[in-house]
C-alpha cells in the first residue's frame, strides 16, 4: 500500500509547495486534484514537478464542476476522458470520479449504461467512483440531504472500481471498515480523513487521528488483506492549520507516520 497527499488538502498552496512538503515528510506520492488553476492540468508543469521533487503522482482528481472550469470540457464524461488523458500523460494509475448531482440525469445514464464499455475500451487509467457525503444546505435546516444519485450501498455494483471516502461514510454514521467488508474486492483507491461530530452536524476532512472514525483499523485491514493500491491522506486546509507553513509540516508528519504505523511499516 501507498500512501499519497492530496492537493487538495492544500489547496490555498501552490502545487510546488504542496509536492515540496509531501516529499518532504515522506509520502509515497501525490493525488492532483483538478481545479480551475492550469497548473493542476498541464502535463508538461506536472511532470516538472515529479522530476524536481522525485515524487510520483499516482492519481488525478476529476474536477467537481467542469462546466466552472475554463478551457475544458463541459460534460461529466467528456472531463472524465480529459483527466484520463492527463492521468495518462502524467503516469497516474486511478483518476477519481465523482458521483452525479440529482439534476445531472444524462451524467447518470452514462456512469450505468456506458462507464463499463468505456473502462474495457480504456483500461487505464482506472475509473474510480467515489462516495458522496450528506450535505447541510440552506434552504433545508432541518436535516442534511443526499445531494448525490447512486450514493447508497446497495448501488455501488454498478461500478467496476470504487473510491472509499472515508470522512463521507462517516456523515452518514457508517463505520468504514464495515462498509469495504462489504465492496472490498470492488476498492481501487482510499480517501483517508476523519470527521467529527459537532452537535447535529458532522465536521468532515479533520486529521487522520482526530474524530470518530476508526482509521487505524481501517488502515491495518487494508494492510491484512494485502492491498496494493494508494490510500490518499485528503484534509482540509484548516485541518493543517495551513495559515502557519511549521504547523501544516507538523500536522503532514503526524499523517504520514499514522499512516505508516497501522500500515505495518514501523
């Protein structure tokens, strides 16, 4: 097992920050995540970064809303198929895709009818999809919504790979060492954060060591049953303390060694 950092986890940095801290406290790689920047989408800069930080990335993050993003395709499968392309150029084996929005219907046709022809027609990189949370929206106040179609358990066969998000189980209550018993051979990627809960509301993204959910087991199961794929560390910048560079280094060395000591590694 590998474990990477998420860009995404400093998303107020610059991508050359990012990858100079995560090869610095020792991870095995990185998980860029898409967003309007074009750095986070040019092959040529990525792998700039690779070589002058010698840090593989080893998967790439699908954009949330690619109709946001300037100079990019505007569809769900056509982003998909860019940042495969991407992937591709970069030597990433798994890109992560995100479930679709109640309205996206056509986004939904397409992850049930054609996702699997179009993973046998494009082996690599693999698809993974992965779990949403439940969401606190204003309109609602009463309780959070499932703002996402196919988020439930009993859906995920539709898919050849699976992203398990942690942090995201955990806004519904689900233990996630339950939940990959149930889809283990189905697991092509881990998102690792934790959540806590803060009165009728569940904080997602904390620190590995810092909610209820119980990674450590998590992180030993996966080690047990010889996973051999990545376990992305996916925080919040405000989980690193990322206003003080010092704090979000010591905060990255507390992932990383987490990570490693119910890996099996120490």
């Amino acid at each position: 097992m590998r474990f990477a950092l998420s860009t995404g986890s400093l998303y107020t940095y610059g991508l050359d920050r990012v990858f100079a801290l995560a090869a610095e406290v020792g991870f095995d790689g990185i998980e860029v995540l898409i967003d309007p920047r074009f750095d986070t989408r040019q092959p040529v800069y990525l792998r700039r970064l690779m070589d002058r930080h010698d840090l593989p990335i080893v998967s790439v993050h699908a954009p949330f809303h690619p109709k946001r993003l300037a100079a990019w395709p505007k569809t769900q499968p056509q982003s998909i198929a860019a940042t495969a392309e991407i992937a591709r150029a970069v030597g990433a084996e798994v890109i992560i895709a995100h479930l679709p929005y109640w309205r996206e219907r056509a986004y939904l046709r397409w992850l049930r009818h054609d996702l699997r022809a179009w993973q046998r027609a494009h082996p690599n990189p693999v698809v993974a999809v992965e779990n949403m949370p439940l969401k606190w929206v204003r309109w609602w106040p009463i309780a959070p919504l499932d703002l996402w179609r196919m988020n439930q358990l009993e859906e995920w066969g539709a898919f050849p790979h699976l992203t398990l998000d942690t942090t995201h189980l955990g806004t519904k209550g689900l233990d996630p060492l339950m939940v990959y018993e149930r889809v283990r051979e189905r697991v092509a990627h881990v998102h690792l954060s934790n959540a806590r809960r803060e009165g009728r509301r569940v904080r997602e993204h904390l620190r590995l060591e810092d909610g209820f959910l119980p990674l450590d087991a998590l992180i030993s199961r996966l080690a047990q049953d010889g996973y051999a794929g990545i376990a992305t560390v996916e925080l919040h910048p405000e989980a690193l303390e990322a206003e003080d560079e010092e704090k979000a280094r010591f905060h990255l060395r507390q992932q990383i060694a987490f990570c490693r000591q119910h890996g099996g590694e120490e």
